[in-house]
C-alpha cells in the first residue's frame, strides 16, 4: 500500500509523478486536492464520503506541501492536475488503449483542446470532447446524453474539468455506468489551458505557492471569496491539527 499523508480528513497519496502514471496502467480515479478541496470537504459530507473512496489523491497544491512540512510528514512531490494531464497524454502517447474523452468547460474550448492535445501526441488520443451546459448535474436527461458519448466514443479514459466537487460528484453518481472507462481524472481548469483559453501561473508562481495570487488578478469577481475568505479556515485547522486539537467532522463516534 503506497504511503498518504494526512492532512485534515484528507489522505493524500504520498507518490512521485512516475510512479503514478505507471500504475494508471491498471485503471483508477484521480482526485487532485488543494487547499479549496480542503475546505469544501470540513462541511460536505457527500463529497468526504466520495474522496475517501477514491484510487489516487494527489497533491495540487504548493501549499499543502508546505502545510505537509509544517505537519512533520513532507509529501514528496506536488502532482497539480495542470501538470499530470499533460504528463500522463505524453506518458501515453504510444498505447492505442488510451482514448480519452473531455468532458467540461465552456462551449467549444473542449474541442479545441482535444484538436491542441492531439496536434502534441501525433494521434488522435482524444477521441472526443464535449462542453455540458452550466448546471448540468441538475439535468439527468442530459447527463444520460452525456453517458451515451462517451460509451458511444470509444474512449477508455475520462478526463472531466466541471469544477469541485460538481467533477467529483458526477463521477461517483455516473461512472459505473461508463462501461468502457477504466481511468477517471477530475482536472478542473485543465481543459482551459489546454485550449488556451485561460492563462496559466509562471512556473515559478507556482512553486512559490503563490498561483492562488495570480489566479485571483486573472478573474477577481469570480474568486476573490473563495482564496481570500473562504479558504482561510485551511490555516486555522492546520494549526489545530498541529497541536493535536483538529477533529474531523466526519469521523464516526468511538
């Protein structure tokens, strides 16, 4: 069993990006938490039940690595979804079994994204590419249409970029009726930068922990809440959590 890191109520996978992309090999689902995960998952009981279910948590965040230090147990690498996608299509490039269908952002960016991926790999590793309309999780009709391309689409691999915990709730509500898919990945924005249609932090943002920053310059009226309000509780229970005072919400009474 590989080793995790536990982080409020988050286990988070203590593996390098090799190692993972290797044992996709066999199938899994990817989850990427971050410090808004984190946060979301202190007040959501359906979404801790699901990410306590799932293959792979992988580390999003530079921030978590430093809260990982900080913690005494330093996770080895940050895997942020805008980094292993890319890495696993190229991973992958050469085995006909993957076949990945985009699922998420807003009209024609999936598309675009899927001719860019493709243009990369030299094949046609994207099959297909589909962007719901907003609120999509609401509309089982649609969400039915939705199943019925991707079954019908050859793929083998789901990569959904709806947004937390929308992503990870359509996963867990609809993927055993994906017959074909053997490997999920919920990657957020990922599909907008991969069609250029939203910028991406410098390199050096990022490893700095600082792409929370830039993200919110990027789109203030849509983010400045979430990274300046409402995800400061992270720090609070980081603290608890050092000092042995954190509680899950969610753990069952002894």
């Amino acid at each position: 069993m590989e080793s995790q890191v536990q982080i409020l109520n988050v286990p988070i996978h203590n593996l390098s990006i090799t190692e993972l992309l290797t044992k996709l090999r066999l199938g899994g689902t990817v989850f990427t938490p971050n410090v808004d995960h984190l946060v979301k998952l202190q007040s959501d009981s359906d979404f801790y039940r699901i990410y306590q279910s799932v293959d792979y948590r992988i580390c999003d965040s530079q921030i978590l690595m430093y809260a990982s230090r900080f913690l005494g147990n330093p996770i080895r690498e940050k895997i942020s979804g805008s980094d292993f996608f890319p890495a696993f299509y190229s991973f992958y490039k050469g085995d006909e079994d993957i076949r990945i269908f985009l699922l998420g952002s807003a009209e024609g960016v999936a598309q675009q994204a899927q001719r860019t991926i493709n243009e990369k790999v030299g094949r046609e590793i994207v099959v297909a590419a589909h962007s719901p309309s907003y609120g999509v999780e609401k509309r089982e009709t649609e969400c039915q249409q939705i199943i019925d391309l991707i079954n019908q689409s050859g793929a083998t691999v789901l990569a959904i970029g709806l947004g937390a915990p929308k992503q990870e709730k359509w996963l867990f509500k609809y993927k055993e009726q994906l017959t074909n898919i053997k490997i999920f990945l919920a990657i957020g924005a990922t599909i907008d930068f991969e069609a250029s249609h939203r910028p991406r932090a410098p390199k050096w943002v990022s490893e700095a922990g600082l792409e929370w920053v830039f993200r919110v310059i990027c789109e203030p009226r849509r983010l400045w809440k979430r990274y300046l309000v409402q995800d400061s509780v992270f720090f609070y229970h980081l603290i608890r959590q050092k000092f042995n005072l954190y509680q899950d919400p969610f753990a069952p009474d002894d």
